[in-house]
C-alpha cells in the first residue's frame, strides 16, 4: 500500500483540559499513535482504533475533537460529529502531517452517575461537571443531583487523603526531613514527566484516594504513565534513585558503521535523525534526497528514479525526541558514483585528523583515498575545498594557541626550574599581539655545560602552516657526534634584530664569553645572522657551511670535473695541501680558483680553523638533520608545535640514556666508526721510527712528522679533530700502541653519560595551565604571498631532484634522422613532413606558371624609371603569388583530373 493512503493519527486520551484563564491547555494523559486508511476514515474506525490503547465499553460515550493544523487549542479544535468532518480531516492532513485528535470518554458508574474517564483508572475517579445536553442524550435527565452528589464525595476524598499521609512507625521525622522528602518526590516527578508541572508545596490533589486502591492498582497506574512517555519514563531504585525505564521502542545505536532503521526507532531529536540518514547514505553509498526536511519532521528518499526506499520521522508531541513513523527498506537502485551526500564540508570532517598530520597530503592522493573509501567520483575543486577547510579550521586553533603562551611559560618554570623562557609582544600594536617565544630547557642547558664541545650550530626554517613566522635554534654535539638540542625559538623572521635576540639569550645560557674566544659557531650566510654574530662575538670562530658556498660558485662554474677539487680545497687540513688542491682547480678553471676565494677561505676551509675544538665539520648538517626531524610537527599551530618539539627531546634524552648498556670500550661507536676509516686508509702510509717519539710517515709521494707524545701530526688533522688521522695510526702500530687510547677524552662514554644524566621533567596538560595574570596577545598578523605557495624547498643545481623519473639535465640529444646533436627527430629539419610541403608548394608553382598565361608588358611611354617597373611586374606577381602555393596546387591537381 502507498504510505500517501495512510493517515497518521495522534489519540490524546485519558487527560483534561484545563483553562488558566488566558489559555486552554491538555494536561496529564496518555498519547498513541495510529495508522488509519484514508478511504475507512469514520467514526466507528476512530472508535475501533482507540480501543487498541483503552478498554472502551459498549455504553461508553466518546467525544472525538480534531486540532486544525497549525492552530491552538483555544480556538483550533473542532468537534468530529460525523464522517463528512472526518474526511474533512482527512483532506486537511497533507503528507508527513499528523492528526492531533483529542479524546474525551465518559464513563456510566453503578450509580448511574456519568464521568470522565483518566489515565488515573477506575479506583480514582473524577466527576465531571457536564453539560445539560450530554446527560439528556446517555441518560435522558438532568445531572445537576449528579452533580451535588459528586460535590459531597470531593468533601469525603478530602477528608480520607488527610489521614492516610500518616505514617506509622516513623516518630523521628520532622518539619525539614518532610520538606526534604517533598523536594526529592518533586524531582523524581521531573524526571518521569517533564511536560508536567507542579507547585513545590502545593496541597496534594483530592481526587487520589490511596486507601480505595485494589491490588495491583499502583502497578497499573506506572504501567499507564509509562505508556505516555517511553523515553522519558524514570522509575526509583532500592536507593531511591531515579533509573530510566526500558522502552518498548528501539533507539538509535550512533556507534554503529552501517545504520539501521526500524519503524518506531527513536532519535534524540532532529540533528541525530538527519546525520543519521546522512550516515546510512554514505555507508550505502546511495544518494538520498530530502523532500521535507522541516522543524519537526524529516522525510528521506532514494534518489534512483523508481527506487521505493523511504524514511519518515516526525517529532513526537511529549517530548524533543523524533521517531521513524514509516520505512520502507527496499533498494532496487545500484552504488552510485554521483553521490552528492559527499560534500566537501564531509570529506574534510573524515579526514581531518590525517591532513593535519600531513598537511602536504597532495590533492590528487586525497581524491583517490576518497574515492576508495566512499565509491564516489568527486572534483578535484571539491578536494581542494575540503583541505582549505580542514587548514582554515588548523588557522583558526592557531589564533587560540597565542592567548596561552603565558600560561605554557608559567608551566614550563613550575616543571622544569631553572629554564628560561621569554615572551616578547609586538610593539608595533597597541593592544597585546605575539611576536616572539624563546625556550631553554634546565636539562639541556645542563647536558651541555657537562660535556658538550664548544660548538654550536645556529640555522632556521620555515612554518609548514597556516602561520606567519620562523623557528630557529641552537644546536651542540654530544660524544657521539650526533645532534644535542640547546634552545628553539619562534621569530616574525630571520632578521638582525632577531638573531641578535637569539644569540644574547644563548650566551647568557651557556655562559658564553662576551666576545666569543674559544667558541665555534656553524651556521648558512644569513646576512642578518652574519651581522649578529659579528657584533656580539667578535673573536668567535664562525665557520659556514661549505656545502651552501658551492652552491653558490657553481651557478657559474657548474662543470662536473670541478666539484672533486673544490671539496679538496674545503677539506685539506694544512695550507700546504690547500694550496696544492687550489692549484688542480686552477689548472681546470683559473676563473673558477679566483672566485673561490671570495669568501674568506677561513670560514670554510679546515686549513685555516682553529686547533683545540676538536671540530672538523666544514658543513652545517646537524641543524638540516633537526629541521627534517621536526618537519612533522612545523605545521602544527605554535603551542603544539613546542610542545611536539619538547616532546622528542624529551623522548631522545631517554633513549640516547639507555643506550650505553650495551655499548662497549671506553670511545663511543661513532667515532670508534670513524676511526676504523682511518685505520683502512693506513694501508697506504709507511712509518720510519727515530727510536723514541718520532716518525716520518710517507703517504703516496708526501711526507708527514708525526709526534705520538705531543699527539701533533704536520697535516694538523689529529690536532684539529682529536682523532689520530692515518699517518698518525701508521705510527701507533709501528710503536705498538692501541690508537683508541689516543682519542681525545671528549668522545668518551663517561662524558656521554654525564651529557644525557640530566632529564626533562614531565609536564601537565593545557586544560591544567594555571592562568596567569598577562593580557592573553593575539595572532600577528597573517601575510599571504602573492602567487601559488610553493610546496617543496628550492633545490640546489647540484642537489639531486625529488621523484622516480630521471632529469635529462646535461644529456646530450641525438637525431635519429640525420645523426646530429641537440635536436631529435621531431625538430629536425629533414623529416618527412617538411619534405612533403616543399614539394607541395614547389609543384604549387609550376602549376601555376603553367596554367595561368602571363600579362603582357604595357609599351614604355614614360621614362626607364618607369620601364624598369614595369619589367619587374611579372617577376614580382609570380613572387607574390608564391604563398598561394597549396592553393594553386589544389586547382592543378583538378585541372590535371580534368585533362585525364
């Protein structure tokens, strides 16, 4: 049967109606639902349907009243008095619409008295002033002795409600424990119904006589209240607590993958009624549309042309709960690729928690994922939609961070004493906005002083977010050769003022000397940072990274045969061995040479770095290496992004402390590695012994003095690493000596315990931040560049490029037509197609000379100027005429067609 010929009746029974003086109002009764034909709607099939859910007797009256749609009770309802206004109501009720119909039943009692009938049962009965006429119609008289009868019972009822409050037993309560019983009865009676309402303290209704009550009368009355309001129904347990009652409907399971609907399943209201059809779309993968989606009703269809499956819900009347009123659950339609239930506001709600893992998750793999999971075709603009959305929201939890790095400071001091944190706010701006944060942990600064070297490597990078701003940081090296984190900080941008910033707040960390004597400092040729490091430490030894300078020669220079000997050049430990590599360079590139020492060789090259820092590194990988390990959490707004990088030095400081126990020897593995290069190289040196502390060591054609107790060798590597180089190994076998024991102390595994012995402390959660009584600063203010934000760094011309297909940078093209260089066979000049078009305007030509019969001369009757135009005239037509070659060709070849 078609849903469309069912009518939705709503039966509210077993109540009365009550006028408060401005409005007329149903109270108390039951509520049910029935489904009536539409073409069987009469009152015999009202009746009939009401006594489904009361017991009706044959000589009992009942009065139906319908509401109009949309009106009041005070002034909508309308008697049903026959089935003309039946159908009336029928044709009145349009689709999904329900017929509130009011109930009124009277009740003819032993002594023949006519009452109202309420859901609160025989044993509790309630006169009823009627009207003259309805008596005259049931009874055939008057009813006003009914009336003073029923008067004298109120009296009576009265009367016996007082004496059966009486408790026995009970000699310990009082005024207050009353009161107290009065306030928990009220808020179990809330509980259980929350659309009635009673006055705390009001005098007890009269009507109710407990002492009449048969034998399971309580029972029934609980059984009757819980069919008026099933999920709203709360009963008492052993302790007097409010517990929900079981329903007889189902309800909605949200956890659920694949939803399923039953007619009566309830809802919490219509937001979960609406997702949860969402939801079944999409698990399906159909495509629903919704021809009413209403306040307080919602109908659900499948959008295959002739696919019956169909949803109805409506809000039900005693409470915000919306309950599935017709299903149909048949599908005949298959999965569909146009689903337009994937929205782009969908996508980015499911995929969220991936893209702000990976916000450079590429468009095209989002695209295929969300096909894959969801068997729908969509746009890549519906993709490029949902990630702006996914990144507006990561913008806008960004703003929220700012307001609490006060706080994150504040915790960070209370966990970890002795750390140095500073806030600093844009001056520019009246009112508080971000600028800078600066972090130090106690251990880390600890660690450092413990063991570390003298060294330390400055870079910065780039936010991967939807943030303005850069992170730069200062980083040591441990025993092990391997990254020790000192400070981080966020800046507005690389600039003097911030490096400048930066670096007094590290050197007042690590106590560093004011002008810088006996420090190293690695970092690129950031010209801010250059000016920073050159005003606070003057004396400081400030290497740079050689790998950036090549960078920047090979633009010019780019000839693969000149990378070898400039890296000779950086590496050569004495200035002997540089200028012997400067001069191979010199023989390739004299121009090349030249340019190489524009940058003064002692910031880059190991031949003029200072001896005692035990530091050879002529490049700055360290701070590359931190930035990559970070990379994941760069896009994070600010707070998380601290916090993710403290997290991994937290972690690291545990994990490099466990490390040790299975290490053996007294030089940790790195360096043991390192020296086991060395010891290979060794193969090749030849060591002469004086017969005390000196050696000569030959190397290929060089010569090399070595002084095993002064630990000195003249390629002055041993001194500037604190690693014997090979002639100085080639010695210590000659003498018998382990070279291990000839290692610089600051490489031991004592000192590397003694680095990590100092822990971070744990730290609490944001929601458990304490607030502090700084103004909470704002974002800065965000700068969009112009253009497409570029995804990937620029890389070098050396560098190799990221992906699976190899550059054809640098190849040399050969034509497989006529053998030449730089072109191939599409571009070469004798392939076949520009053969074929000379030939064709070619025979254009002659065509045309043939078949076209030339203009003859005028007379000369002027001057030679004039004659000799004239004699130019047909040469210069047939020129012009040329470019109609393939024209002229066209009517040869008809012409030639004709003549055959």
């Amino acid at each position: 049967m078609d849903p469309l010929d069912i009518l939705p009746v709503r039966f509210h029974f077993g109540g009365e109606f009550d006028f408060d003086g401005n409005s007329l109002n149903y109270i108390r009764g039951r509520v049910e639902l029935s489904h009536i034909e539409r073409d069987k709607l009469s009152l015999p099939e009202l009746r009939g349907f009401l006594s489904d859910h009361v017991a009706l007797a044959q000589e009992d009256h009942v009065e139906f009243h319908w509401l109009s749609p949309g009106a009041e009770l005070s002034s909508g309802l309308r008697a049903l008095a026959d089935d003309k206004i039946c159908m009336l109501m029928s044709d009145s009720i349009t689709n999904g619409e329900v017929a509130e119909v009011y109930v009124e039943i009277y009740k003819v009692t032993d002594g023949d008295n006519v009452v109202m009938w309420t859901c609160d049962g025989p044993a509790a009965v309630m006169p009823v002033h009627c009207s003259q006429q309805i008596v005259q119609d049931e009874q055939g008289s008057e009813c006003s002795s009914d009336n003073e009868e029923s008067g004298d019972n109120r009296e009576q009822e009265d009367s016996d409600s007082d004496d059966s409050d009486y408790v026995q037993g009970n000699d310990d309560t009082s005024e207050h424990d009353e009161e107290a019983q009065e306030f928990r009865e009220h808020a179990r009676n809330v509980k259980k119904n929350p659309c009635a309402t009673k006055v705390v303290g009001a005098p007890k209704a009269s009507k109710v006589q407990v002492e009449e009550s048969d034998e399971g009368d309580g029972l029934q009355r609980e059984e009757a209240y819980m069919d008026s309001s099933e999920e709203a129904s709360y009963s008492d347990d052993e302790n007097g607590e409010a517990i929900r009652r079981k329903s007889k409907y189902p309800r909605f399971d949200n956890n659920a993958e694949k939803p399923k609907f039953t007619v009566g399943m309830t809802f919490g209201g219509r937001k979960e009624f609406k997702s949860a059809l969402i939801k079944y779309g999409l698990a399906m993968k159909r495509h629903l549309r919704f021809p009413k989606d209403e306040k307080y009703r919602i109908r659900a269809r499948c959008s295959w042309n002739g696919c019956p499956w169909f949803i109805y819900g409506s809000k039900r009347t005693n409470c915000q709960w919306f309950q599935v009123k017709t299903y149909h659950d048949v599908h005949i339609c298959p999965k569909r690729r146009d689903n337009r239930l994937v929205t782009s506001t969908r996508i980015a709600d499911k995929y969220e928690h991936i893209i702000r893992a990976n916000p450079s998750w590429k468009i095209q793999n989002i695209k295929e994922t969300v096909q894959l999971d969801t068997f729908a075709d969509v746009s890549i603009s519906k993709v490029k939609r949902a990630k702006g959305i996914v990144m507006k929201r990561i913008y806008e939890a960004c703003k929220g961070e700012y307001s609490k790095v006060f706080e994150y400071q504040a915790e960070i001091l209370r966990s970890n004493p002795g750390s140095t944190v500073a806030v600093c706010l844009d001056p520019e701006y009246s009112y508080p906005v971000f600028q800078r944060i600066y972090i130090c942990f106690d251990a880390c600064k600890k660690g450092f002083k413990a063991g570390c070297r003298k060294v330390v490597g400055l870079d910065g990078c780039f936010f991967k977010g939807a943030c303005n701003g850069e992170l730069i940081c200062a980083l040591g090296r441990d025993s092990n050769n391997q990254i020790y984190p000192i400070a981080w900080a966020v800046v507005e941008k690389e600039t003097e003022d911030s490096w400048e910033w930066f670096l007094g707040l590290v050197q007042k960390d690590l106590q560093m000397a004011k002008d810088g004597a006996g420090w190293v400092l690695i970092s690129d040729q950031q010209k801010g940072l250059l000016n920073a490091v050159r005003k606070l430490f003057p004396e400081v030894e400030h290497r740079m990274c050689t790998r950036h300078i090549y960078a920047n020669w090979r633009k010019k220079y780019r000839d693969q045969a000149y990378q070898k000997p400039f890296w000779q050049c950086a590496k050569a430990s004495s200035v002997i061995n540089f200028n012997f590599c400067k001069a191979l360079l010199a023989q390739l590139t004299p121009a090349g040479a030249k340019d190489m020492m524009s940058t003064n060789p002692k910031h880059w090259s190991r031949a003029w770095f200072n001896i005692g820092s035990n530091c050879d590194s002529v490049d700055n990988n360290m701070c590359e290496s931190f930035n990559n390990w970070i990379i994941d959490v760069r896009a994070h707004p600010i707070i998380s992004m601290l916090e993710g990088i403290r997290i991994k030095v937290y972690v690291r400081i545990q994990q490099n402390r466990s490390k040790t126990a299975n290490w053996k020897g007294r030089i940790c593995p790195n360096i043991l590695k390192k020296l086991n290069k060395y010891i290979d190289q060794a193969g090749n040196c030849v060591a002469i012994w004086n017969g005390k502390d000196g050696f000569e060591v030959k190397d290929n054609d060089k010569r090399y003095k070595v002084d095993i107790e002064a630990r000195t060798c003249s390629c002055r590597y041993w001194q500037l690493a604190g690693i014997p180089c090979p002639h100085a190994i080639t010695a210590l076998f000659v003498s018998s000596k382990p070279p291990e024991d000839y290692i610089a102390d600051c490489y031991s595994v004592d000192l590397y315990n003694k680095i990590y012995d100092h822990c971070m402390m744990p730290m609490e959660g944001m929601q458990q931040w304490a607030p502090t009584d700084h103004p909470k600063p704002g974002p800065p203010a965000y700068v969009k560049m112009p253009g497409r934000p570029r995804k990937e760094r620029r890389r070098e011309p050396g560098e190799t490029k990221k992906g699976t297909k190899l550059s054809k940078v640098g190849t040399i093209t050969k034509c497989s037509r006529c053998k030449g260089t730089n072109h191939n066979v599409r571009t070469c000049k004798m392939n076949r197609t520009g053969d074929r078009l000379r030939s064709v305007m070619e025979k254009g030509k002659e065509v045309q000379e043939c078949s076209r019969p030339q203009k003859k001369p005028r007379k000369n009757t002027g001057n030679s100027r004039t004659s000799v135009e004239h004699e130019m005239t047909p040469q210069s037509s047939l020129n012009t005429s040329s470019a109609k070659g393939k024209k002229a060709a066209a009517k040869g070849k008809k012409t030639s067609r004709a003549t055959q």
